[in-house]
C-alpha cells in the first residue's frame, strides 16, 4: 500500500509592534498590547486543528516582535519555549530566501510555522500557491498544503487551506 505524505506550511506575520520607544531599533520593536491579544486569538484558533498532531516545528525571525509572536503560539501549542529555532534568514529577507529556508526544514516534522515579516510573506503565498492576496495583515496567518514527502521538494503548487487574522476572528 502506497500513503502519500503532506508537508504543511503555516506564515505567521508577527503580532503588532510599537512605535513608541524612541530610538530602539526595527529588530527590537515590542509588540503593542493589540497584537499580544491578536497572537493569543489566531493561536488559540489554530492549536484546535494541531492537537492530535505533536509534529510539530517552530521558526522565527530574530526580531523581538517576530519571536514574541512565535512564543506566544508554543505557549498555546504546548510546545516548549526551547523548541523555537531562531533563524537569522527571516528576517528582513525576500521571497528566495524564505523558500530556501523553508526547503531546508526538519523533514522529522510534517508541520511548520514560520514567523516572519511582510511583503515576503504575501509575495510567498501568492507565489507558492494559486491564491491572490493582497496583503496579510499583522497576525495573518496562512496555511499552505504541499503534496511532498520532503521540505526542499515543495514547488509553487501549494494549496492555501486557511487563511486567518485577527479582523476575521474578533
């Protein structure tokens, strides 16, 4: 009997951030109050699909907002903080070196979420699947289905199964 393998790719871009500390650098912008209440709603939407599923990766961006945001779905996932990979690559990258990324994945999990920054995000799925969206807001979350049974075999023939924010679930 032949099964056939799925890899899913969840985007995460990072929870809103603040512009209210003066001189602080782009990486290390906070998240603003709304933005930690809008990781805690997309992430408590999205753990009840993961559940049965202990499979599972984390990738984050360096900068604060973005590993804020990913901290905030490990917590709701039960997954420990530990778990979370920071990869220098996403942040500030384009949409070649999110794929790469991405192909480079731990095949040991089914099941990724990367935490990230937009327009490469956006640009990503509109690539890597038939979808035209034209922007993923802040705590946009898209999940993308690949019919490989390995991360760097994935091709832009992805199928966008969900695609959640904040707006949306309030």
């Amino acid at each position: 009997m032949y099964f056939t393998y799925m890899k899913t790719l969840y985007l995460v871009r990072h929870s809103k951030s603040s512009w209210s500390i003066d001189g602080i650098s782009d990486r290390d912008r906070p998240l603003k109050g709304r933005g930690i209440r809008d990781a805690h709603i997309v992430s408590e939407v999205v753990s009840r699909s993961l559940e049965s599923n202990p499979s599972v990766k984390l990738y984050s961006s360096p900068a604060n907002r973005a590993v804020h945001t990913a901290l905030i779905f490990a917590e709701k996932f039960n997954i420990n903080a530990s778990q979370l990979a920071i990869k220098e690559s996403l942040y500030d990258c384009n949409i070649h070196e999110l794929l790469s990324c991405v192909k480079s994945g731990s095949d040991t999990a089914d099941i990724a979420f990367y935490f990230a920054h937009n327009p490469t995000i956006t640009e990503f799925v509109n690539t890597m699947t038939n979808a035209q969206i034209s922007n993923i807001p802040t705590t946009g979350l898209v999940c993308i289905r690949f019919d490989v049974d390995h991360w760097v075999q994935i091709q832009p023939d992805g199928e966008l199964i969900q695609f959640e924010y904040p707006q949306r679930l309030k």
